[in-house]
C-alpha cells in the first residue's frame, strides 16, 4: 500500500504551513483566494483524499446514530431498532447498534467509542443496574441528543420514549380479575429496574381497587427464563393455597409456568390463568396462545428517532421530552376462561 | 460549551508550527526532547486533550470491528454476534451490528461508513441478492480483514465460516426416509441464494441415494414466514398425491405447515412428518416440538472471531480461511414417528 498523501506533503510542496493547506482545504476565510486554488490544485495533482472520518471530525456530522441496548435478540430490542432505521435511514442516517449485556462498564465504553465516532445522536436502553450516570452525561455536554427508551435513568437534558408499564400491569390484572381468578400471583424481574418495578405496583394496584386480596407469597422475583419461570411455579403449586393466575412481568416466566402447569395436569385457561408481558412472537406460535401486553416497539422506535430528529433541527438543543407510550393487552386463550370452549 | 484547546493554540503559544506540536504529541523521532516535554507541558496547561478518533486515523486501529447482517432478530444471526462478542470483548474490541435489510446498496452505503469510522475488521453475511462484489474488495485494498459467515459470495482475499447445508439438508432427509416417510416435500426458499440451493441439493441427493422418488410438485419456493409455510403446506395437500413428509429450508415455514395440517386434522408426526432449519427457539417452545437443523451460531460467531484475530496478528494479511462447520440435527416431536406414544 503506497503511502497516502497528507497535508504535510502539499505543505512541503507549496511551502506553506501545513496549517495553512489545512485551513485552505477547509474554506477558511482567513486565506486568500489565490492560496485555496494553490493549494487545491497541488492537492489533485498529488492525489490528496480529504478523509471523510476527518471531514466528521471537522464538521462534527457523522450521519450515524449510536443505538445501544442490553441485547438485540428480544422482541422489543429489536422491534425498536426496526422502528428507528424506519424514520432515519430515508433522512440519510446509518443506525449503529451495540449491546451492553446490561454491564454498565460496557455500557460507558461503548458511549466513549460512539463518541469517539462522532455519533450524531444516541438512542438507548440502559444496562438493568446503570446508576452512574457520568458517561449519560458526557454526551450531552457534547451538544449530542440522548434519547432513552424503554429503561430509563434521570438526567438533565435527555429525553426518553417508555411504555406506561404500570397501566399495563394494571389491565393484566384487571382482566385476570374479570375472568374470575381471585388468587393471583405476580412472576417480577429485579425490582431495582424502573420498569419491573412499575409493572408491579401496576399489579399490586389492581389488586387493591379490586378488593382482591395482596399475598406476598404470590410475589416472587425471577430472571426471565424458561427455567426460572418452571422452579416458581413449582414453588406456587406447593404453597398451602395455591393461586389460580399469573400475572409474568416477562413472557418467558410465563411460558415456563404454563409448561409446569400442564405437565402436572393443571388445564389452563379452565383451572388456572396465565398473562406474560412483552409480546414475544413464540407467545403466538403455541396451540395454546399466550395472553400478553404489547409494548408497541415499532411505535417508540419510530418515537425515539422523531425526537432525535427534532433535536437535529432545533437550534436550541435543549428540548427534554417525555413521551410515555400505551400498552395493548392481548387477550389470548392462556386467560380467556370466560369464552373457553373445549374442542 | 467553552472551544476546545487544538494544536494551533499550543503552537501559538510556544510560536512553533502546528505539524511541530503535533509531531511531538505523537513521539516523532525528528522532534528534541526538549521540545516535546515543552509542548507536552503547554498541552496539559491548556487543557488540551487528543481526540481518540483523531489517535484512531493516524495509528489506523480503533479496536472496532463492524458486523454487518441481513437481520438481527433471527436465532442464527443474534447467536452469531453473540459468539463474536465473547471473543473480541475480551480482546478490548468493542463490536457494531449494522443490518442490511438484504438491500444491497445499504450493504454497500453501510460498508463505506464503516471504513470511515476506521474499523479494524468486518465480519458480515452478505445481503440475499448482492452480486457486486466491488464494496467487498474496497475493504480488502485496505488491508482490512474481511470474514463472511453463513452466506458469503467469492471474492480474493476473504475468509468465510459457513455451515455444510448440505449436509445438514441431507441429514433431515435421511432421517425423514428412515421415519418411513416416502412422498417428502420440500420448501425452499429463493435459490439464487447459496445457503438455499445447497439445501435443495442435500434433499434431492438424500432422496436419489435412499432411491426415493423426486417429485417436482413436491419442491415449493416460499418466503421463510408463518403463512407462506400455510399456504404452500395447503397447495401440497391440495395434489392428486400428497406428501407424508417436509424438510422445510426455514422454521417459520415449518411452523406454518403444521399449523395448517393440525387445522385439517392431519396427525403429526403419526401421518406426517416435519422437519424445519434453523433452531429457532420456539421450535423447542411448542407442544408439539419442531425437529430442526442447529447451525452452531454461536460456534461458527467464536470461529469468525478467530479468523478475523489470526489476521490481526499475522505478519501478512493475505490470509483466506475458509471454514466448513457441521450442522447438527435436532429430533423432536415433529418428525418421530418411530418413537411415538399417543399419550
């Protein structure tokens, strides 16, 4: 690979300064007319490429978006990240996306690197135990638009999309109650997070405007696995009184109790009810479908990439928006004892 | 926001040319010791700070390597990052997913923007109709690495990591011959496509050597989605003669068939057998468990990671790898017949 040309090459040729070619090269009205084409000229002849990372670095404009999240293989991830390239890649932006694995170090390199790549704007989805919030800031200070979505943290100056993961705990609930369950038990993921946390109070509100009765034991906290959600409804089960519904802050919890359930001959819908969050597409694919609430990613992609839009044009960057998104209960036939049917 | 200090102001204030400041600050063995301690020292006075991007250009390694992908909500695709992840992360490389959509001037656009933000390698699976392989040999010119995985296209001077699909094909026919099917369907999906016409190849040629009948009717070119899996599952159902068997190159197209045979009452696995490709998770989800052929993503992400380190560390870069895995069949439900117990 032959050396490249740089400015120091024309500099020489010329014998200027290098800071001179560099500020002719980029238009600047403190060098003559008669210089830039000098130097114009020299930089054809010598087949000088002004680098385009090097224009970003000069410009400040990349025409990359940075989105980062904890892991692209969930239904929501990677519907969010549908909706964002939907709104920016017409307007000319590349999406970039990283995943932190919910590690917080992680989280603050791959920001450092965005930045270091001159990102126009980044879009993103905390790490579950982020509370550091120095690298969030470091964006801004940069004048770059931060939007969160989904799992959010407090800063001054970023602006986030969520879902209203109370109201659709709260419906979950309510309809497991309208089906005529009266013991029902809340499947919760790590209650630190903002939106687990939601989801429960959601549940835990229905409750109460429903006269049902709250049962601690009813709660237990599991990751969102198959696995987990198999071991805690086990631990249901062998409860005293056990419930006849769950409501899971997560469809895999939900999926792993209903394979328990059946496998020890309980009927779902007719003797017990189950509701999952977050829509996954398996919650379609079963025989027996899986009631769930939709978080209407595409919907907050698209949201989270408007607002960054929006900042791009506004002269004053420090628009802060908060725009909290509606959930959609799907009622499918894992909790729909009142029309069940048998075939 | 204050201007950030540059190495202009750091050569005004010691009256030297800004290419000697910079010279310095980058340990250029033509500059004294004395003056780089001297402009060390007014840099740090100054609050000057090198941009990593601007180290990036001059050493040419941004510890970044792009992957590029169709989509990165299919099981191999996630699976795959995954692997890459859990060996460069480790190597203090940070990774950039970028999704193609299958467009293939997107590839292209996306290529472009990844060399400009310097990367240090790309690992990619092309777009289903790139035939151009010009953006390809960009990347090599520049002495890039370049690792294509699962669907590659030739091109001088890259390494590839795919799975034996034709193998993996043959040995869901096989198996689906020995299950005592005899009238096997298969759907394809676009065979312009390697991946895909490999397939096609394993099934015929599992056939022709168990002296099995190929029907022409029997092979249908679908869409890898739930409903094109049901329509095409209905066109075969609809023949004179249907089929007891289908090896499906895609597991939603799977999925769809079953759907639809189990909504005309057709038994399965007792009066028809499926087999799918690709792992998905849900076809372990259902009632009624999908068999399927496992790509190894993970491994096969692990591999690409390698070659693309081999390459980093060697000498010459001229390294072209190209690494075969074999896949490995995964028998459930929906295919055993042998074993089958109505319960």
């Amino acid at each position: 690979m032959s050396k490249k040309t740089t400015i120091y090459d024309i500099a020489k040729v010329l014998n200027i300064t290098a800071a001179t070619v560099s500020r002719a090269l980029n238009n600047n009205p403190r060098i003559s007319e008669d210089t830039k084409k000098l130097v114009q000229k020299t930089a054809k002849k010598l087949n000088y490429k002004q680098n385009s990372l090097a224009l970003a670095l000069k410009s400040g404009k990349s025409k990359n978006v940075g989105v980062v999240l904890p892991i692209i293989n969930r239904n929501l991830f990677s519907n969010v990240i549908r909706g964002i390239e939907e709104e920016l890649n017409p307007m000319g932006y590349n999406v970039i996306i990283c995943q932190t694995h919910d590690d917080e170090k992680k989280e603050a390199d791959i920001i450092q690197n965005l930045l270091n790549a001159q990102v126009d704007g980044i879009i993103m989805s905390i790490a579950r135990h982020t509370k550091n919030t120095e690298h969030f800031e470091q964006i801004l200070k940069k004048n770059i638009p931060l939007i969160f979505f989904d799992r959010k943290i407090d800063v001054k100056g970023a602006s986030s999309v969520t879902l209203d993961d109370f109201r659709g705990a709260y419906e979950a609930t309510q309809h497991l109650i309208e089906q005529g369950c009266t013991k029902i038990a809340h499947f919760t993921v790590d209650r630190s997070v903002e939106i687990y946390r939601k989801r429960y109070e959601g549940y835990k509100q229905a409750l109460l405007n429903n006269s049902v009765v709250f049962n601690e034991d009813y709660v237990l906290s599991l990751e969102s696995k198959i696995e987990s959600g198999k071991d805690a409804a086990k631990k249901l089960m062998e409860l005293d009184i056990p419930p006849d519904a769950i409501f899971s802050a997560s469809d895999l919890g939900a999926l792993g109790a209903i394979q328990y359930l059946k496998g020890i001959g309980v009927q779902i819908p007719q003797d017990f009810c189950v509701v999952g969050f977050s829509n996954e597409p398996f919650t379609q694919f079963m025989e027996l479908t899986i009631s769930t609430v939709d978080q209407s990613p595409l919907l907050m992609g698209k949201t989270a990439a408007k607002v960054f839009l929006e900042q791009m044009n506004a002269d004053n960057l420090k628009i802060e928006r908060r725009m909290v998104l509606s959930p959609s209960l799907k009622i499918r036939k894992s909790s729909s004892r009142l029309d069940y049917t048998p075939s």
